[in-house]
C-alpha cells in the first residue's frame, strides 16, 4: 500500500513539473505551435482546413503534411475552451506525459 501512495505521488511530482517547465520556459509559440493551432481553429470553426479543404485526411503546411490527429484532438479542445496558447500547450503536455506514462 505505501508503494503504491509513493509511486502515485511520485507521478503527482513529474506531472507538476513536466507541465511546468515547458510553460515557464519556452520564449514564444513556434511557427509550426501556430500553424497547427490555426488548422485546429478553421478546422473546430467551419469544417475547413486553412487552404480551404473540408475535413482533410492530412494537413498542408510548409511544403510538407501533418498528422491529423493531433489536429482533429485540439479542435475538439478549442470547441470546449476556445484558442490559445494555453490549451495549444497543454494538449502537448498531456499527451506527451500519457505516452511516457504507457512507454513506461
């Protein structure tokens, strides 16, 4: 029992700071933090992408194709909290911090 209340507050500790740092840290939102969150936005807004496509397989930014399921994860989010930075960052975190949680 006092390994399993040790192991949670354990992983209490590293959530409070894996969601900490990169809040406290990081300068500014990246161009590539901007161009995901507008998709998401257009995307939780009209069903479009920012070229125009509706409900798009893989997004168009930069030359290059992004993943949609992150995309298609933080719309759902901005249509609960609406846009930010904050919500941007904390979809990140939490599914950063779930995967270590399942690799571990």
């Amino acid at each position: 029992m006092l390994r399993k209340i040790a192991g949670a507050a354990g992983l209490l500790v590293l959530l409070v700071w894996y969601v900490g740092e990169p809040l406290r840290t990081t300068p500014g939102f990246f161009i590539d933090e901007s161009s995901i969150a507008y998709n998401a936005l257009t995307i939780s807004r009209t069903g479009l992408d920012e070229h125009g496509q509706r409900m798009p397989l893989y997004f168009r930014a930069f030359g290059e194709y992004k993943n949609p399921v992150y995309i298609y994860l933080l719309a759902a989010l901005f249509r609960i909290t609406g846009p930010g930075i904050l919500a941007s960052r904390a979809l990140s975190i939490a599914l950063g911090y779930l995967a270590a949680l399942v690799l571990g």
